[in-house]
C-alpha cells in the first residue's frame, strides 16, 4: 500500500521568491486533506520563519495553489 504521505492531493512546500515556474520533482510534505495541509503550513510557517504555499493536484496532474501562509518574522 502507498504511503498517504507521498500519494496525498495536497502538498506543503516553502514558497520561492520570484518563482516562475515549478520544477516537476518538488520537495514538499503531501497529505490527504486540505485541513491537514493548512495546519502543517501554518506550523512550519511560524517554526521556520517562512512563508509556505498549499497546493492540490488537479485531475490534469498539475498541480493549483491554494493559499498562501506567512512566516512569522
């Protein structure tokens, strides 16, 4: 059985300033549900003092942005 974390539609990854594209190997922490990705953002944005950005895989396999957390500074 895959591991939910590696297969989930939702990923967590530290946003890249001036980003223009997304390379296809991305590494990102991925769940299962949206409540679950935003709480890990938010606890990886003020312990790590950056900003981070959740995603959800589409049906075409690209993946969306959905939000947005701040760092805390």
């Amino acid at each position: 059985m895959d591991d939910p974390i590696a297969s989930g539609r939702y990923r967590v990854r530290a946003v890249v300033e001036r980003e223009q594209s997304v390379p296809l190997q991305v590494q990102a922490a991925r769940f299962n549900t949206r409540d679950d990705a935003d709480t890990f953002a938010h606890l990886a944005a003020n312990d790590h003092f950056q900003s981070m950005v959740v995603e959800k895989l589409a049906p075409g396999g690209c993946w969306l942005q959905l939000s947005l957390v701040a760092g805390a500074i």
